[in-house]
C-alpha cells in the first residue's frame, strides 16, 4: 500500500485521546478506516495536498519521503526470514529425531539394579529420578542415617530432605555396603564433593535436585575417560525431564564442580553486604576467570569451562536461592558466625571445606586466585568479609585476561 496515511484525526476516538497535535500511526497498529489516495479524502478532512500529510504522516512538519515499495518489501523481508527460522527448526527437529532413533539401545531395558550411594537431597532426588525410568529396577540407596533408611522403606518418604514427595515403591534403603551393591549394574556417588575418591568418573550437578523432585527440567553432566560408560549412563538417566550431556574431560568437570562452591559463597556474601548487582557481576566474572586458571593448568580443557558443568553450573549455584553455598555467604555477609550457621544446617554446603584447598591448590600450580582465597580467609575467620572486599579493592589494577 503506497502513501498509507489516517483521513481522519476523529476516527481515533474513542481508542485513544485525540491530542490537539496531528499524530502519525503505523498500519499495523491499528485497524482504522485508510486511504491510499488524497483524491480519495472526505471534503471535512483537515488533510488536503500539498500538505505534508501527503508525504504519508500526519506530522506537522515535513518527514523524509516513503519509499512506495518498502512496505511490501519489509512485509515480504518478515516472510522470508520467518519461513527460514521455521524451515531452520524443523530441520532441527528432523536431526533429533534421527539422530535418537539411531541412538536407541537396551541400556535401560538390561539394568535390574541401581545403586545410589548417599541419602541426602541430591542422591533422593536422583534415586527418585531412576526408579521412575523403570518401575520393574530395583534402586537402592546405602545411607549412614538408620532412622532416614526405616523411614523410606516403610513409608516411601525421606522426611528428612524431601517430606513433600513421595519416593517410588522400587526404592530400597539400607544402610549395608554389600547389600547395596550386590548384583548392581550401576553406582551413582551422590556424596559431597569432598569425599569423592580420584577414580569416580561420572559427576553431577548438586542443585538439579530440586528440579527433579518437582518434575521440572534439568541437566546434568556424565564425565568418564571411558566414552561407552559415559553413553551408558546417558541412557539410562536421561528422560524429558533431564538432559545428559557428556564428556571426556573429568578434570574440568570435577575443579568446576568443586571450585563453584566456594565461589557461590563468594557471591552470597556480596548479596549480604548489599554491594550491589555490579559487583555481583563483577565478583562472579572474576571467580569464573581464577576457577578456568587453575583448571587449564591442571589439563582441563577451556571449553568444559565455559559448558554446563562449569559457567553453568556456575551461574546455578550463584544465583539461585535454593543453593546450600550461596545461603552460608548471604549469612556470613549479613554479620553472622559461621559455627552459627553450619550449627542450624542439615544439609552440607561443600563450599565451606573446599575453600582450604583452593590455596593449596594455588600454590601448588602457580595461580592466582584471589576471590576464592578470600573466601578460605573468611571461613578461616583471618578476614572479615568487609576487610575482604576492601582488600580486593585495593589489588593492581590490571589488564583483563
């Protein structure tokens, strides 16, 4: 349509006041009686050509000339570029569905027995999710709490961490080593970070707990040197509800998996001294910066960094309330004391013993990282977390790397 313009102020009413100045509308904005042609204007129009109406605006003042085909022209722009992102979807679409139908195995149809070791949120919430897979497996879960064990083989609940949702009925819990393991086809380790021994390879994301326990979405990553051990266990957790990734980089994966805690303390703390979302912004790119210095050097690849298993289990455990670690560092930078506030947990924020290594593990490779030893100072009790801050502050300032 060439030259599209309002013939009337008037018609306007009663769909917005009519202001004493003239004002322009586009035409998809309203569906209003138009004309395309001045011959075509009511005599009662306060329009007639010459005016600078005729130039397609109702503005007083003259406005650059329309081009007669770029309506069209960006109309049919919009078409192409819809009909691409559309043709682009389903080309997407098609790929996953092929690439699952060619994917598909008997992983979950040949496993009996599962077992989880630890009773806490995230080893419920993962027991929860496989033995929904397949209610004819059997999931066992070895705990060290007696009454937790009675509790949810009697009742199906883990008052304890979950007492909203019930577990389900193929769920065993025991507190026996042997019985837990006897015959399984799988061990998932659902224990704080600190207690994982050097040669277990698949690890998860702690806070994808809650999700699954409320049927949300979720991912996790399965690391394993072994590539079809990795595969395994993506089948067989995976399901609409979580997403598994893998790798091959058990390094990255477990330094991010460890380091993100101490830093999540970090950005609790800052949210408790009130200091602002800048400085939230800037704390947490700085602690992701240290976290991918040491991971490198110790032969982690800087894509796991910058993956789901580092910036974004990262950006989970900073910035979600739910997170155990960021709650210990609101509280600390609230002025609280930190035997206070692990007295009045039953859940363990690994954070608070991870942060001793952090320095440990500086000097061993040459790195340095000054948020996170900051934090192991805080929890050490040598810094204040307001001295902290001033002290960060005060570093060289330098070029960013």
């Amino acid at each position: 349509m060439a030259g599209v313009f309002i013939a009337d102020p008037s018609l306007l009413s009663p769909l917005l006041p009519l202001p004493s100045a003239r004002r322009s509308f586009s035409l998809p904005e309203r569906n209003l009686r138009l004309y395309r042609n001045p011959s075509l204007l009511p005599a009662s129009s306060p329009c007639v050509p010459p005016c600078s109406c005729a130039a397609g605006t109702l503005d007083p003042e003259p406005s650059e000339e329309i081009d007669n085909t770029s309506l069209s022209t960006r109309l049919e722009g919009g078409k192409d570029r819809r009909r691409a992102v559309r043709i682009a979807w389903e080309k997407l679409v098609r790929w996953s569905r092929s690439w699952r139908s060619k994917a598909k195995t008997d992983v979950l149809e040949r496993t009996k027995k599962v077992a989880v070791l630890g009773g806490g949120s995230f080893g419920t919430a993962m027991a929860a999710h496989v033995a929904s897979r397949k209610a004819g497996m059997e999931v066992s879960m070895l705990l060290r709490d007696s009454d937790v064990c009675r509790a949810i083989n009697e009742t199906h609940f883990n008052f304890k961490y979950f007492p909203e949702h019930k577990l389900p009925e193929n769920i065993m819990a025991t507190t026996s080593a042997k019985d837990a393991l006897l015959g399984a086809d799988f061990c998932l380790h659902a224990v704080p970070v600190q207690m994982l021994d050097s040669h277990v390879c698949i690890i998860f994301i702690p806070e994808a707990k809650s999700f699954l326990m409320t049927f949300g979405v979720a991912a996790m990553v399965a690391a394993s040197k072994d590539k079809k051990l990795a595969r395994a266990a993506q089948q067989l957790l995976a399901s609409p509800n979580l997403r598994i990734s893998s790798s091959r980089d058990v390094t990255g994966v477990e330094i991010a998996g460890a380091l993100k805690n101490v830093l999540a303390i970090a950005s609790g703390i800052v949210e408790g001294m009130n200091l602002g979302n800048n400085c939230m912004a800037a704390l947490v790119a700085q602690g992701c910066s240290e976290i991918r210095w040491l991971a490198t050097k110790m032969g982690a690849k800087p894509t796991t960094l910058t993956g789901l298993s580092g910036s974004g289990d990262i950006m989970l455990t900073c910035f979600v309330n739910l997170s155990r670690n960021r709650t210990v560092g609101v509280r600390l930078g609230s002025g609280e004391k930190l035997d206070d506030i692990l007295g009045s947990m039953n859940q363990v924020a690994e954070g608070v013993s991870t942060a001793g290594a952090v320095i440990a593990l500086a000097e061993k490779y040459h790195v340095k990282m000054p948020v996170l030893t900051a934090v192991a100072r805080i929890i050490d009790n040598e810094l204040t977390p307001r001295k902290a801050v001033l002290e960060l502050m005060s570093l060289p300032q330098v070029e960013e790397v």
